[in-house]
C-alpha cells in the first residue's frame, strides 16, 4: 500500500534552533542592544522621524579624540560588536567601532565643519543614504529659564512656553505617544538615564 501523498513529515528530525546568544544562533540578524534606542540617554526623535543622539561637545573631541557612542544608538545605526565601519559625512568620511565600547574614532573634522564650541550640542543621525548628519546648537545662555535649557537639550529651539508644553515636546522627542503627565515623563527620563533634563524640570 502506498503511502498518502504529500510532503513527508520528519518531526523527530525537526532542527532545534540555537538560542541567539549562543554562538552558532542566527548571526544575520541585527545586534539587539540590552536599551532600544527609545530608552537610551540623549537620544530623542526629530519632527523628520528620525533618532538623532546629543553629544555634548568636549575640548578633546575638538581636538580629534574619540566620541563614545550608547550601545542603543550605535545599534540603531546599523553597527554590531566586534564592527568597524566607514560613514559619509559633509566633512568627509568617519569611522565607527565597536570594540570593547562602540564610538566614532574622532569628529573633530565633523565639529570644525559646522562650528561647534566646547559646551555646544552637536546632534547625530544617519540618513536613508547611509549618511551621517549633523546639527550643531550653542549652549543655553546662562541666564536663560530652565525650560529653555531643558528644550535645547532635546534638539528644541523655539521659545520656551510653559513646564506643561515643554513636558509635552520632550515625551514626544523620548517616543512617548498621547498626553503624558510629568510624573511619567520623570519617571521615563530616570529609566533612561537623562539627569541633566530630570534636574531642569524639578
């Protein structure tokens, strides 16, 4: 008697798939950071969509040193542990590595490009092209309100409105979605890490 047609069925020979932190476990998918980009520190969403991470310009960086990089937002760009990577920028080409922690080798080139100061916000991203782009905005005046300072951080430059409407601005630029209470939002920016803005909404 013939046996029924069909595709044969070998369950007992079903291959067990490694788990993804093991060695031999699906090394074509993309490194999963212990932070999404979303939970990670400085790191915050433009109206473009896109997640830019604040670096907060140092003399050594003016001066060619190397730029750390979160894990969650070298991840979003696309590199893995153990990587080294070139990027396109306006100011030529950069490199990105991960060894022991990721960073971008020196973005002193990248600083001179669009003016930066020591104190200064640079804000990176990549674009669709595999481009790296670059926003650079001065530092807060000192005497300026805390909810100025607060909104600069995150990328902001328009002027400052009330602790509830910036509260509102800074969820949006976290991926918080929907009216947000500032005890939530605290709470959020704490997970993350964000102290300096934590300390500008007390």
């Amino acid at each position: 008697m013939e046996p029924p047609a069909g595709p044969p069925v070998f369950q007992a020979f079903t291959p067990v798939t490694p788990p993804a932190n093991e060695a031999n476990g699906e090394p074509e998918r993309p490194y999963q950071p212990l932070k999404d980009v979303s939970q990670t520190r400085r790191c915050f969403r433009q109206p473009d969509g896109r997640w830019w991470l604040r670096i907060d310009v140092t003399a050594e960086q003016l001066a060619g040193g190397e730029c750390p990089l979160p894990t969650g937002f070298a991840a979003y760009l696309g590199l893995s542990p153990g990587e080294t990577k070139t990027v396109r920028s306006a100011a030529g080409e950069l490199t990105m590595t991960w060894h022991g922690r990721p960073a971008l080798v020196s973005i002193a080139q990248l600083l001179v490009d669009v003016g930066a100061k020591e104190g200064g916000h640079l804000f990176l991203t990549l674009s669709d092209e595999g481009v790296l782009r670059a926003r650079h905005l001065p530092v807060a005046a000192q005497g300026a309100e805390k909810i100025t300072k607060a909104l600069r951080l995150v990328g902001y430059t328009a002027p400052g409105g009330t602790k509830e409407q910036a509260a509102r601005v800074i969820a949006t630029r976290i991926g918080m979605t929907g009216p947000v209470p500032l005890p939530d939002l605290l709470a959020r920016l704490r997970e993350r890490g964000d102290r300096d803005l934590l300390e500008l909404l007390d």
